[in-house]
C-alpha cells in the first residue's frame, strides 16, 4: 500500500505484536465512542450558533467549518495515518517523528502562505472582509497539525483510548464553549470560530497528559534496530494519500464555499445550504463506526488470504450503508424542510429538493469511501487518488448545470460522488478478481 511502512520484516517480537494486536482490538470501540461523542457535540455546535446568530453570520461560520473539514483531513490527516502504519510496523520512532514533525511543519507553511496570498478573496468573497474571522479561520486549520500528529502517534502505539478521549474531549469543549456563549449573548461569529481553536488545542494537550508515560515506554520498547525512514519514502508514500484526502474532502465539503463564493455579498444562502448539508450527512457517523470496527478486519482478511470473505465483508458493509443512505433519503423527501427548521431554527429555509438531491450524494460518497478503504487494503492507493479526483472534476464540470445556485451545487455533488463509486465499484471488483485469480494459482503452484 502506498504510504504503508517498509515491506522489510517488522522488528517488533511476535509477542509484542500480539500485544499491540489486542490493543487494536479493545480500542475500537474507545476511539467508536469518541467518533460517535465528537460527532454529536459537533451538532449541538452548529445548532447552537445557527439558533443564536442570524442566517447570513452562520454564513460565515459554514465558511470555517467547511474549511476546518477540508483542509485538516486533506492536508494532516495522510500524515497521521502513515506515522500510525510506520510505527505499528516498527519503525525507528525518534527518526519518523523528527521527520514527520518537519513534514508538518512544511504542509503548515504551505497552508498559512496560501491562505495569505489568497487573504483578500478569502476575506472579501467568503468572510464577508471580517478580518478578525479570517485570523481564526486560519489558526483553526493550523491547529489541525498538533492534532493529526499526536493522533498518528497515539494510534501507531495502540494508545487508542487515549485517541478516543482526544476525539470526545474535542467536541465536548466546543460544545460547551458554543453554549457559554449563547448563554452570555454573544453574537460574534468570531468568537464561535474560536472555540474550534481552544477545542482541538486543549484536547491535544489532555490527551497527551495521559498519554505521555505510557507512549514513552512504547517507543523506548521499540529496538535499536527498527527500520528506518527515509526523507524519499516518507514524502513519496504521503504523496497519492494527499491527493486523494484532498480531492475526497473537496468533493464533499466545497458545495458550502462555492454558494458563498457565487452568492451575493451578505446573502445568507450559504448558511441555509450549510444546515442542509449537516442534516444529511448524518448517516457518515454510522459509517466512522463501521469503519473503526468492519474495515480494519477487511485488510487482516485480504492479508491472510481470504479475499472471498474479504469480499463478501465488503458487500455486507455496502449493503448496511445503502439502507442507511436510501432510509435516509426517504425521510428527508417526506420532511426535509420541516426537520431542517425544527433542527435549527425557523430562520432557516431549505427546500425539499436539495435536501433530498444532497442526500441521495451523501450516500454514494459513503459507499464510495469505504470501496476507497478496500482499495487502499488492496494495495491500490493510485486508483484511490485518481478517482477522488475524478469525483471532484465531475462536481466542477457540473456545476455549469442550469438551475438554482442550490440545487446546481446540490446536484454536482451527486453527480462527482456517483463518478467516484462508480469508479472504485469497477476497481474494486477488478482488484478481488485478481487477487483471488493470483492466490488460486499461487495455492496450486504450491501443490504441483
């Protein structure tokens, strides 16, 4: 797999990888119950601000949320995962995280000099020319490096409750920073934005309070001869995860921007469009969990071989998330409006048409994420890239579409999402196919 550690033997000991393997295990369900607190506090956030600010300042808001969910997977979030394989495959920790440290530092550097240099757009098509809120926005996305980071390295040492206290304690401040606020009758959309930066900052620094003896111990248990890391196999194994986060995150959160970016200046559409996004994207937590539980088993079965049951685990898988996506769907066509209103207040107006277009869109990128995970346990990472990519290309081809600026967004969605799964769908039949063709002639080789 691209971005996976050396495919030289681990130099970990059976037992300690028997150790770390039942970690893995017990952990699931800690870092499920943080996914599940931290996406449920996130709710409460957004209702929270949409009930106490007024449609065309949640507006703004909608602008750093969507930011804070595309650039920090996008950019952080490949880091994470590959210090967590590097490490779990026993890489030499103190070389991987000096290196990988600098690799943050270069991403955040980039990320802070593009934000600079597109500032005036930023701040007058986007933000509405609220400076205050664009320096928020900013260093909201910047504390996303501390977090992927500790969270790579809590993963790759199987501390996984202290990764789930990371996750909880995240939504729990911004929850109830959102609440102090309302309660004093604060109305700034700035102030809100902060609270995103105390949420993740104060979450890293207790998850590493409590973490931080036992991480030492896991790295120093690690031998003076684990593998190495090289500068070339470290950013080259990062490259296609970036270009596939990026593209995958762009997809589905760039709908918020673009009906700011094309609304007129102080129109509150994007912050209507905003609650219709978050009501249908609520079948994505169902699938975190799934994903923390079902698809790590789905790699151990195509590593060991059984790719027949590797694939039927990744039928089942779809089959769930498919009900859940058209259950979904059916609901919001019966009434979108009336729950989105109810949600978050009666200032909001959302048609039944884009809710049920978003959602319908919600769940093919769903179902195209997780055959994106089984390509990734296929050791496809390219395929994985390019077809985010070409997702993301059909949602802005689309976007020439006639109609309204919502339901012309709302339908590029569906559209870019259905280009993605139908993509991974051919890719992924294709790749079992093959592996399972490949071990039916290893296994005969074997007995010839």
């Amino acid at each position: 797999m691209t971005g996976s550690a050396s495919p030289r033997r681990s130099s970990r000991s059976p037992a300690h990888r028997g150790r770390l393997a039942g970690r893995v295990s017990s952990g699931v369900l800690s870092v499920a119950v943080g996914l599940a607190v931290l996406g449920v506090t996130s709710y409460g956030f957004l209702v929270v601000a949409a009930r106490r600010l007024d449609a065309s300042e949640f507006a703004q808001l909608s602008v750093v949320w969507t930011a804070l969910f595309t650039l920090g997977p996008g950019l952080f979030l490949p880091l994470e995962q590959s210090v967590a394989q590097r490490l779990g495959a026993g890489a030499d920790p103190r070389q991987l995280l000096r290196r990988a440290a600098a690799l943050a530092g270069g991403l955040l550097a980039a990320l802070v000099l593009l934000a600079l240099a597109l500032a005036p757009f930023i701040s007058r098509r986007l933000l509405d020319s609220d400076t205050a809120l664009f320096w928020a926005m900013l260093l909201s996305n910047c504390a996303l490096a501390p977090v992927h980071l500790s969270r790579g390295v809590l993963a790759g040492t199987g501390r996984f409750s202290s990764y789930g206290l990371q996750l909880a304690f995240d939504g729990a401040v911004r929850l109830l920073g959102a609440v102090v606020l309302a309660a004093a009758g604060v109305g700034s959309v700035t102030a809100y934005a902060c609270v995103l930066i105390v949420s993740q900052l104060s979450a890293v620094a207790v998850s590493a309070a409590v973490a931080a003896k036992p991480v030492r111990r896991a790295l120093r248990a690690i031998p003076a001869s684990a593998l190495p890391t090289s500068w070339l196999s470290l950013a080259s194994g990062l490259s296609w995860m970036l270009v596939a986060a990026l593209a995958g995150q762009l997809l589905a959160n760039g709908g918020t921007v673009v009906v700011k970016a094309f609304a007129d200046p102080g129109d509150a559409v994007a912050g209507h469009f905003l609650t219709a996004v978050v009501l249908t994207r609520l079948p994505l937590f169902l699938f975190a969990a799934l994903q923390a539980s079902l698809l790590p088993g789905l790699a151990r079965r195509i590593a060991a071989g059984d790719v027949d049951g590797a694939a039927a685990g990744m039928l089942r898988l779809l089959a769930v998330l498919g009900l859940v996506g058209a259950t979904a769907s059916l609901i919001l066509l019966v009434a979108g409006p009336q729950l989105d209103a109810l949600v978050f207040g009666p200032q909001f107006r959302v048609a039944r048409w884009p809710l049920v277009i978003l959602s319908v869109g919600s769940a093919l990128y769903i179902l195209a994420a997780a055959l994106g995970q089984a390509l990734l346990a296929l050791e496809s990472a390219a395929e994985v890239a390019l077809g985010w990519v070409a997702g993301t290309a059909a949602f802005g081809c689309a976007l020439a579409l006639p109609g309204s600026l919502e339901i012309r967004v709302s339908v590029a969605f569906l559209l870019g999402a259905a280009v993605t799964f139908a993509g991974f769908a051919a890719s992924a039949g294709f790749r079992f196919h093959q592996r399972g063709v490949s071990l039916i002639h290893r296994h005969a080789g074997a007995v010839g």
